[in-house]
C-alpha cells in the first residue's frame, strides 16, 4: 500500500507570504511526487494586524498564542506537521514550541543549513526591524559556525518600511528593488558572500536574477524542507 505524504500546516502572517509559500510546495512538489502530485495542505492565518499590534508592543508571548491558536485549528484540520513562513514571528518559535499540539519546521534553521551545504561563509540579514534586531537567524548562522551581518541602522528602517508598506500588501515599485540591491551591494562591499532573503516576500521583487550577491530565500527554502518532511526524506526540526 502506497504511504501518503504527510499533511502539511501552513501557519500564515501576511497573506503574500503564506500564499508564496503555499505555492511553492505545489509547484515544487511534482518534481518528487510526479506530474501535479503536492501534499496535502491546510492554511490558518490569523489577522496580521493582530500579529503588528503584537509586535509593536513587543509582546512576544502574544505573538506566540496567535501562532498557537493557528496550530491547534490546523491540527484539527489534519496537519501532521507546522512550518510558518514569515521570519520575524519566529521570535516567539522557543515559546510556541513547547506548547504546540504539533511539531514544526524552523525557517532560519532550513536558511541556515541550506548556506552550509552551498559553501557561503559570511551572510548578509535583511527583514523587517524586527527580525533584523533579533537573534532569529544570529543564533542559527553560528550554530552553523558562520559569519552574519546587518545592514545600517539608516538601512534597516528603510527596508522595514518598503516591506511593511509594499511588499506585504502586494506592492512592487521600481525604485524599491534599487533600493535593495544597493543594501544588498552595500553587504557585499563588507564581506558577505550571499544575502538571506528574510522577509517572505522579498523573493517577490529581489531573486538571483537581480541581485548583486547570491540569495538565500527564506520562503522557498522552507516550502523545499516541507517537501522533504512530507514525504519522508527529512526529519523534524525538534
């Protein structure tokens, strides 16, 4: 009897990102599974207002709860499995962990391992305030005994505000993907060799194609270890 892929939950902050996501598994699913083959997918998301109020009263263990509140419904719905593709709400990942009804996919960790395997030394961080500031991917980069950098302050808040008030709303402005590519040229400049895409909707305007340093795309790179996981050639994150 043939074994079914395992049922993948998608726990979504902006809808561009979940919906990047959702369908890079199944565009990227028949490659393994045969010709228009995904896994089984469910998608909860809560309001992202809910998750920006949250953020800006830097209150994480709310975040978390949100994300809780997703993981409980998607188990219900089936989900064997939890991956959430939006980097910054990763910020409450050791709290959600130890309270979820499922296990899951930690993005910066599928990022982080991905960067080893291709041979990047140093990495350049780009994101919203929030998770730039953070030690989401800090802390997986050196678990992986590799270097990191952050943008200029002055860089940081600007990249922040072209995601918050184009991209997630599904905005794309030409002088927005100049503005990243000189951030990304500015990495380059101080050492790094590739540039973590960590918004999941950076990949929308900024890929290989147009960027000055190699990418590292946080959003299709997790979608592939959900691929992995669904079907049997990975394990999970915890």
């Amino acid at each position: 009897m043939k074994t079914l892929p395992k049922h993948i939950g998608i726990v979504g902050c902006s809808a561009e990102g979940a919906a990047l996501c959702y369908r890079t598994i199944c565009t990227e699913s028949p490659k393994i599974l045969g010709e228009y083959a995904h896994p089984e997918i469910s998608i909860h998301t809560h309001s992202l207002a809910d998750y920006v109020d949250r953020l800006n009263n830097s209150d994480l263990l709310g975040v978390g709860d949100l994300m809780l509140s997703s993981a409980k419904k998607l188990k219900a719905q089936g989900a064997d499995f939890l991956i959430c593709p939006d980097n910054t709400i990763h910020q409450a990942f050791e709290y959600v962990k130890e309270l979820s009804p499922l296990p899951w996919l930690h993005i910066a960790e599928a990022v982080a391992e991905s960067a080893k395997s291709r041979g990047y030394q140093k990495l350049g961080i780009l994101g919203t305030k929030w998770l730039v500031e953070s030690d989401v991917y800090p802390k997986k980069i050196e678990g992986q005994n590799l270097a990191w950098l952050r943008p200029t302050n002055e860089q940081v808040h600007n990249i922040d505000r072209l995601i918050m008030e184009e991209l997630v709303c599904g905005v794309s402005m030409p002088d927005s993907v100049t503005y990243f590519q000189e951030v990304i040229q500015s990495l380059k400049a101080n050492g790094c060799d590739a540039v973590i895409l960590g918004c999941t909707e950076i990949p929308l305007i900024i890929s290989d194609s147009n960027s000055p340093l190699p990418t590292l795309n946080s959003n299709h790179l997790l979608a592939e270890a959900a691929i992995r996981l669904a079907v049997g050639c990975a394990e999970y994150s915890w």
